[in-house]
C-alpha cells in the first residue's frame, strides 16, 4: 500500500517538525505502507541539518514555489551587490515600513494562509502526476505549514482518496495567531473548518488540541484523535555521572521565542547564588540554539553577573549530531513553554528518551500533564521566581531514570509504536472506503 505523505519540513530541513515525518516514514514499511513523501526543494530550507538522513527506500518528490516575498528578496539583494539583507529589510519594500497599519495588513495578505502557499500549485501539479502514474491508495498531511492540508483537500475532493490530517500545532486557535488583524482571523476559522469538515480523521499531538477541535467542531467529533510526537532512540545516549563536587549542567537545547520568558528563571538563579543555597561556580545553565534577541537581552538584564561568570552562558545552533553530545554532557534538560497550556513541544519527546530529568517552565495543561504521567522531572509556574527557585533545588536531586521505566516509555512514545497506530488508522480508512 502506497501512501502520498505531503509535508513542507523534510530532511534535510532543521526544523523540528521534520523528524515526525521522518520517524512515520522510516517504519511504516514494517507495517506494509511504503511512503511517498512530497516536499519542497532543498533550497527553500532556511535551517539545514545535513546529519539526519532520509530513510533508505523512502521516494521523495521535490516542487519548486514562487513567493512575493522571495521575489523581493531577490530583487534586493542584486540591487544591494548581494549583501546579506536583515529580516526586517527583506519583509517589505522601505516605503512601506513607514506606515506600520499598512506594512502589517500586506504582509499579513501575503501570508495567507501562510507565507509557502506559493506551494500550493507545483504540490498539486506533482501529487496529480503520483496519483496517476502509481496506485496512491490515501494521503497524509501534516502542519505546519498549513497549506499543506489544502493541497490534501484539494486531492479529497477531486479522487476521493482518504485523507488523514496531522496538526503538530493549532491552527485557528494558535496563541500566537491573536495578533493577525480580524480578517485574517476569519479567514483561517473557515479554511481550517473546510479541511476538517474533507479529511477523514484529524490527529492532534496533544489531549488538549483534541479536546478543543472537539469542542469547536461537535458534528465532527469523532474524527478526532490523538498521536503524541516521539523519539526514534535509535542512538543510545548513556547517562552522565557526576560527582558531588562536579559542576551541574541545566542544558536548554533548541530556540527561545515569543511568549517564552526567562527573566524570572534568571533572577530565581540569582536569588540562590545571593543566598548561597547554590554555588555559582558548581553550575552551568546552557542555551543552545537560535534565541530571540529579546529574550538574551533580558536576561544580561536581569543576572548580569551569572552570564559574566560563565554560570550562564548562550550558544548559537548546532548540528543534531552535535546537539546530541550536549544531551550526553547535561544533568537536568530545561524546556521554557510559558503560557502555552495546549501543547508539548517536540523537544520534550527528545529529551525523554536521554532518561534524564526535565526541569519545565510551563502553566498547568498538556506538558505539565504530561510530565506527570511519565515523571521525568519537575515543572514550575513561568511568572513566579519562588516557585522556579524551589523547584530548581528540587531538580538538582532528581535520578536518571530506570531502565525499566525507559522500557515504558519506548512503548508508547518509540516512533515505531507511534506509527503502528497511524497505520492501522490508514488500513482501517482504506477499507472503508474500498466496501
């Protein structure tokens, strides 16, 4: 059974978000789904990580796609002797920069219904060509980027494929979406209601996100259902063993955006080196990853003295192989999710299969949740020190864990268990729709 996997982020992509699609594709085979992936040329990654290989006998297809954005983009750059333009410069044309209202509702059109939907027609002209030159028995779609889920409805609607729909975000309902002016606002209510009213099921990474496309969609109640992110665990990554005297590493891998905040875990940090409940010298707390300019202001800001001695440090990206020798160096692994209560970062999934402890910044919902159903660690409230100082000291006595709990957790969060799951969900739609 030949399944079309369509998915913006695919190796060798560095976002996140490709290694779900990579884990499906590398043991659906085991299940007797052999997948198709369609994604976009490696050119339009902005973020390559060449050290995660495409699993061996999966097809990949490659489209092109054409962006006002980029086009600008181009244009300047020649004019400007290809000089490397910042973000801000390369959004827009500069007379438009001047007039904040204007500037946001252009770059709000141009990004509908995301800034890829230049996608949408070299995707659809490719799947077209699949579906009729092999026998393309359903499709799998995942967001981000959501136009990837209307070049899934567009092949619904059109051949009656079953499709399945993967939110690894919400759509409609995403915090970060508040800021879009109303009209955009309506239009992602009713592009998102379209693909849920098409797609055959509708798979959520968390409990959370389920319930609320549950709550908002009642007549397609039952499409819902839920299929957490996971690890591979193909590379054993054995525990560090540290002495009393040793210094401590709390290691935060991956980036720091909006509507994280570090500032009250720095001044908690600061509060037990003045009270000398910790040693400053005993303990190294690592950024490492693209980190808003903000967020590292804030805190030379709040802790001066913690990042001139080193206790706090931050580093740039690095390659997953790389990043995979930090998770072996660090004590504690540190995850900054603020008030974001539905959802759980990919990174969680990645940590838990180190069998390290976690030490999370987070509100009480999904990953809270989460974290205690699996008990790797200890979580504290994002805007209060006392408590994010308290449970700091709490996470420098947490254990690795067993190997008896890492046995419990491969079964339910192994992308070989996740992806059993996903096929038997395809198998159960195929024949369906075959009666």
């Amino acid at each position: 059974m030949k399944v079309l996997l369509i998915a913006f982020n695919f190796p060798p992509d560095g976002e996140v978000g490709a290694r779900r699609v990579v884990g499906f594709c590398r043991y659906l085979p085991e299940f007797g789904i052999q997948p198709v992936v369609l994604t976009v040329e490696e050119c339009f990654y902005s973020v390559r990580d060449e050290t995660v290989p495409v699993p061996q006998g999966v097809s990949v297809v490659r489209t092109s796609f054409a962006n006002p954005l980029r086009w600008y983009r181009r244009i300047r750059t020649h004019l400007r002797g290809n000089r490397k333009l910042s973000v801000a410069q390369e959004e827009v044309p500069i007379a438009l920069t001047k007039k904040n209202f204007l500037r946001h509702q252009l770059l709000t059109l141009l990004r509908t219904p995301d800034e890829y939907w230049g996608w949408y027609f070299p995707a659809i002209r490719a799947a077209e060509e699949l579906i009729r030159a092999q026998p393309i028995a359903a499709v799998f779609s995942t967001s981000p980027s959501c136009i990837s889920h209307l070049i899934a409805r567009h092949l619904k609607k059109k051949h009656h494929i079953p499709w399945v729909a993967d939110f690894r975000d919400p759509w409609s309902s995403n915090p970060w979406g508040r800021s879009l002016p109303q009209w955009r606002q309506r239009i992602d209510r009713r592009l998102e209601a379209s693909c849920v009213r098409w797609a055959d099921l509708v798979i959520s990474v968390t409990d959370g996100m389920r319930a609320q496309f549950a709550e908002q969609y009642p007549d397609s109640a039952t499409k819902f259902v839920t299929l957490t992110n996971g690890f591979d665990g193909s590379k054993s990554i054995k525990p560090r063993t540290t002495s009393p005297s040793s210094q401590r590493l709390f290691l935060h891998l991956g980036k720091l955006y909006g509507g994280r905040r570090i500032d009250t875990f720095c001044k908690a940090l600061l509060d037990l080196t003045q009270a000398g409940i910790i040693n400053p010298a005993r303990i190294k707390v690592l950024f490492v990853g693209e980190n808003d300019a903000a967020i590292v202001a804030t805190a030379q800001q709040v802790a001066p003295e913690l990042l001139r001695n080193n206790c706090i440090e931050f580093r740039t990206k690095v390659p997953w192989s790389e990043a995979q020798r930090f998770l072996d160096m660090a004590d504690v692994l540190l995850i900054f999710q603020g008030d974001h209560r539905c959802g759980v970062t990919a990174k969680f999934y990645e940590y838990l299969q180190t069998g390290k402890p976690i030490f999370a910044m987070v509100k009480d919902g999904d990953l809270s949740a989460m974290m205690k159903t699996t008990g790797c660690g200890v979580w504290a409230d994002p805007d209060d020190p006392e408590d994010i100082a308290s449970k700091f000291v709490d996470a420098l006595n947490l254990q690795v864990r067993s190997s008896e709990g890492e046995e419990r957790l491969a079964q339910l969060y192994h992308f070989r268990s996740l992806t059993e799951r996903l096929a038997a969900w395809i198998r159960m739609l195929t024949a369906e729709t075959s009666r």
